[in-house]
C-alpha cells in the first residue's frame, strides 16, 4: 500500500509497512537503577491519609440528593412566605395577598370573581365576600340601567366601609406600635384617659371628613341618577371622578370639565344654549389650559444681534 | 531493533486474577515485598506507556511511582472488596488498574504542561500534528516519538496502549474509561492522524 492509499486509513498499522518501521525507531529508556526501593521506601514513609472516597461519585443517590435539596429549599421558601403573610410583613410593604377562595375563583372563573366587566374596579372582589348582599345585580358593560347603579353605588359604599375599617386598624396599630416604642425606650406610657382623648379627637375628624363628603357623594350621585335616567351609559371614567378638583386644577373649570365630559353631538348642543359672555369665559379658560400645558420656549443661548 | 521497539516483542505480564487478589491482600498487610514483586511484574510496562504518553524519562518514572504509591494506599479498600477465594477476586486485575492511573496520570500531566506553557487552552484540539513539533522531535532523533507526540492527548494513549503494548481494545477501552465503540472510533482516528502525519513527512522530503 502506497503512502498516497494510506494516508485517510484508520486501519491496522501492519508489519514491515513503512510507518511500522518509522515507528519502531527509537528506544525506550529503561528504568533507573534503585527504582523499586525508592518507591518501597516512599510507600514505608509516613504520608498524609489520602482523600476519602468523593460522596457524588455514586450516581446511584445523586439524584436523590439534588431532589432532597431542592425540596428543602422549596420548603424553606414556603415557610418563609407563610410566616411573612402571617405577620403582616407582606400587608406592610404593600404587596397583596389573595385569599385562597377569590385565587380558585379567579381560576375556576365563577361569576363572584369575576369583576373585568364591572367599571367599578375594586368593588367586584368585596362584593364577592360580602354575605349580606342579598341578590347582587351583575353589572354589563356600561352602567345604563338604574339596578346597575344602584349596585355601583352599593360597591361604592362597601369599599368606603372596608376602607374606613382599614383606616381604624391601621390607627390601632399605630397606637400601639408608639406605646411599646416608648414603653422600650424607657418614657411614660399614655394614660386610658389620655388614649381615649386621642381616639376622640380622630373620630371627629374623621366624622368632619366623612360629612364634607357626604353632600358632594349626594351630588354627585343625584347628577348620575338624572344621566342614566335620560339613557346616558355612565363609563368607568364617570364613576371614578374626583368629588374635589384637583390642586394644579384652575378654579371655575367645572363648566368646561363638563363639556369635555359630554359627547361631541351633546357638546355642541351645550355650547349653543349658553349666552355669549359664558361661551366666551369658557374658550379664555381653555386657551388659559392649554397655555399651561405647553412647554415654555427654551430661553435663547446668546442674545440676538438686534438687542 | 530492540526490545522497547518491537510491539511483537512485548510478551503480556499478567498475573492471574486470583494471584492478583493475593499480591493485593499482601499489600493491605503492608508487605513490602509484594509492593516489590508488583514494582518487578508491571513497573517495566507502566514506564513504556507513560515514557511514549510524555516522552521524559523523569516524568515517566514520577507517574509509575505515584501509580504504584496508590495502589499501595487504597489495597486495603480494595482487598476488603475481593475477598479471597470470592467472584471479585476472581477478576481482579491489578494490571488493567495500573494501566489505566499510569494513562489517566500522563494525560493529566500532558495537559497540565500544555496549560502552563501555552497560557491558554484552545477550545478544540488540532486534529493535525504540529510542523514545529514534529521538526523538534525529528531533529532529536526520534522519528516514532515525533509521530506519536504530535497526536492528541487521547489518539496517542490509544495508539501507545493498542500498537505498543498490544493491549486488546477491550482493556484499552477500560484504561481510558471508554466504551468499546467509542474507543474502536477514537483508535481509528488516531491512526489516520499518524498516517496523515507520516505521509506529510515523507512527502516533505
């Protein structure tokens, strides 16, 4: 066989072919006189203990131990997320924590839990853990019928109640997270009498909040009554209105608030019925907004050759 | 043509396998005889491999003495798993576990030279011989070792263990922890590569 024919063969190196001769070239150096004792003596010298047997070298029991880790961690993580929600470590830091009846009716996707129709957002999921509601009406779209006003109204009302429970625990708990400050820094703890001033006080003011809200609530929902009586579908945005202006609001905008709120159709019927000196108020007050809600011009680098 | 460069000429050195399980229970009683009995059965073998895996006398010699100071540890581990006179004495074979660490300890050494020579370590071995070293080797005298030297780690344990010491596959295959396919492959590829190398040689001049 040429040296051409052989040179992408991976077969046997046969004798007296030219690449066993070149292989056969060279000798191999013997071993050195006094080996064996060297490394008799060696063994008979005190070593360190060699290393014990590596524990993953059986793969019979590798993969128990992955598993086992894993499932410890895995428990670790779950005690670990138990005790924060236990705590009210998770309420704290404001992260929710879903009750395990409206989790399975978000999945089984019961009508109870089912609130993505609704305009109202947060009342659908009280409304499904209120017992009391007798019948509630389900609510379809836009809010066009007097029943599902009534009903966005009673959602209404149940979160104001569920909010007003919140905001009382929430002043219990500061309460008390101030007397054991005190109490651990070693300062006079408040007397009952003293307590009973304070809870007072916070009543009245909240019972002075809750009555300015009382009245403009009433308004506000004598206005939505009269739009859904004449037909007016009442949209998620109708709901949810401040009762109050906002602070960077201008004051007397109400009118043109109410004009942006209207149809196209019933805007332009709306303009044509006020007098001329209203129609004009009302286009200064917009020109005024506007002018607010654009940029100011960049002041110039360097003045102009002119000045 | 001597002895080490004749493959033919390289009679097995096996002890049997129930002899091998008696020279191991010797060694776990700490006998240094059979430590020098084992050195006078295998020491001679495990050099020429490690000698054609490395090519450095020194070196050859450092890896048959480490090779044999763990047998010497670890007999007593291995006696207590081959009673006498059981099944496991039977197939003990303290040879194909001295060719294997011998193997194993020269590759290590290979690649570890490799690493603090070169810096780094490419992500894929040349299959190729190199030019320089094949010259350097050549011009030592030695056309076989520039041959065998210039293949990878693995080709060249198979050809040393296959060709050299007339090691069936089988106990090849088990010195490298392979399977028989695999290593049939890896056997076939190195000799190709030294055929491919020694046909650039003769071609070049």
């Amino acid at each position: 066989m040429s040296i051409e024919t052989q040179a992408h063969d991976g077969g046997p190196i046969l004798p007296g072919t030219p690449l066993a001769r070149a292989l056969g070239e060279g000798a191999v150096p013997p071993l050195s006189p006094g080996f064996a004792d060297r490394v008799i003596a060696a063994a008979e010298a005190p070593r360190p203990a060699p290393l014990p047997v590596s524990r993953r070298r059986s793969g019979r029991w590798s993969g128990w131990r992955t598993g086992q880790r894993l499932a410890v961690g895995a428990a670790g993580v779950v005690a670990l997320a138990s005790a924060a929600a236990a705590t009210g470590l998770l309420q704290q830091l404001a992260i929710p924590v879903p009750s395990a009846r409206i989790v399975w009716a978000s999945i089984a996707g019961t009508a109870k839990a089912a609130p993505a129709a609704a305009p109202v957002p947060a009342a659908p999921p009280l409304v499904a853990e209120e017992p009391a509601a007798p019948e509630p009406v389900g609510i379809a779209g836009p809010i066009d019928t007097p029943e599902e006003l009534g009903e966005a109204f009673r959602r209404v009302d149940a979160v104001r109640e569920k909010r007003r429970e919140m905001r009382r625990a929430l002043v219990d708990q500061r309460i008390a997270d101030e007397i054991a400050r005190r109490r651990a820094a070693g300062r006079p703890e408040p007397t009952p009498e003293q307590l009973a001033q304070v809870r007072a006080r916070i009543e009245e003011a909240q019972a002075r909040r809750d009555e300015a809200v009382a009245a403009k609530v009433q308004e506000r929902r004598a206005e939505l009554e009269k739009r859904v009586a004449a037909g007016e579908p009442l949209t998620r945005r109708d709901m949810l209105r401040p009762l109050t202006p906002r602070p960077d609001q201008p004051p007397g905008s109400e009118a043109l608030e109410n004009l942006r709120r209207m149809a196209p159709r019933e805007r332009r019927e709306a303009l044509r019925a006020m007098s001329p000196e209203e129609r004009a108020r009302i286009a200064e007050e917009y020109r005024a907004r506007r002018a607010m809600a654009q940029p100011a011009p960049a002041p110039s680098a360097s003045p102009s050759p002119a000045e | 043509m001597n002895a080490a460069a004749t493959p033919l000429s390289h009679a097995p050195e096996h002890a049997a396998g129930g002899g091998d399980a008696l020279l191991v229970q010797r060694l776990a009683a700490r006998d240094a005889e059979a430590l020098r009995e084992l050195i006078a059965l295998h020491a001679a073998r495990l050099h020429r491999i490690a000698w054609r895996m490395t090519g450095d006398a020194q070196e050859a010699e450092d890896i048959v003495q480490e090779a044999l100071l763990r047998l010497w540890d670890q007999a007593p581990r291995i006696a207590e798993r081959h009673p006498p006179a059981s099944q496991a004495a039977e197939g003990l074979r303290i040879a194909g576990w001295l060719q294997r660490v011998v193997t194993n300890l020269a590759i290590d050494r290979l690649r570890r030279t490799r690493r603090l020579s070169h810096g780094e370590v490419p992500d894929r071995e040349d299959d190729a011989p190199r030019a320089d070293a094949l010259a350097e080797a050549y011009e030592a005298g030695s056309l076989a070792r520039a041959l065998v030297g210039a293949l990878p780690d693995r080709q060249r344990a198979a050809i040393v263990l296959t060709y050299f010491e007339e090691l069936p596959n089988a106990e090849a295959a088990a010195a490298l922890d392979m399977n028989i396919k695999a290593f049939e492959s890896l056997l076939h590829r190195a000799r190709a590569a030294l055929r491919q190398a020694f046909a650039a040689r003769e071609g070049g001049e």
